[in-house]
C-alpha cells in the first residue's frame, strides 16, 4: 500500500512526464501552473512538506517545477494564484490553457 506522500510524488511526476515535451522554462510553467490550478491547497501542502525534506522520489524536472511554484505561492491565496496562473498560461500559449477556462472565454481557439 502506497503511502499519500507516494501518491502525490507519483501524481506529480505523471504531469512533468506530461509538459516535458514542452521543454525547459515552458515545462517547468506548465508543471507548476497545473498543480497551482488543479491541487487543492491541502495537496500542495503535502507535496511542498516532501520538497523540504529533500523531495525524494520526484524528476528533477518536476523537482525545479514544485520548488518554483512553493515560492511563487508564499504568502498568496489560492484564488489570486488561480487567477495568477491562468493570466500566464494564456500568455505562454494557448497550448497551456484549458478550454473554456476564464483566459479562454471570448477568444477562438486556433487549429
């Protein structure tokens, strides 16, 4: 049986796995934007304790994602990161962004 800890280590790897393709700075955003927006703060609050114990067991790309997202987040609430995020997703690219989300509303997407 596998421990919360391991679950959220192995949640957060799937997602780097994910933006790797990205590359660099653009996957490390994408990373940090999508466990900024869709972790509940208890989530991260768990993760955020395993990166300062050293953060075993997580990619290093994830790694440098999670640690950017615990300093972008000090002393923010979640609602004004959420908003934070969405604002800087839309400007990376419309490939981070989800549809029908609030940076979406009113723009066409582009195929």
């Amino acid at each position: 049986m596998s421990s919360p800890a391991d679950t959220l280590i192995r949640m957060a790897n799937d997602i780097g796995k994910f933006f790797r393709s990205q590359g660099g700075e653009k996957a490390i955003l994408g990373i940090s934007n999508h466990i900024k927006l869709f972790w509940e703060p208890r989530m991260k609050k768990q993760i955020f304790a395993h990166l300062d114990h050293g953060g075993e067991g997580l990619d290093p790309l994830t790694l440098q994602a999670l640690q950017k997202l615990k300093t972008d987040m000090a002393g923010k609430s979640t609602a004004a990161e959420a908003a934070a995020a969405l604002k800087e997703m839309a400007e990376v690219g419309p490939d981070l962004v989800l549809e029908g989300s609030a940076a979406t509303k009113g723009k066409s997407k582009k195929r």
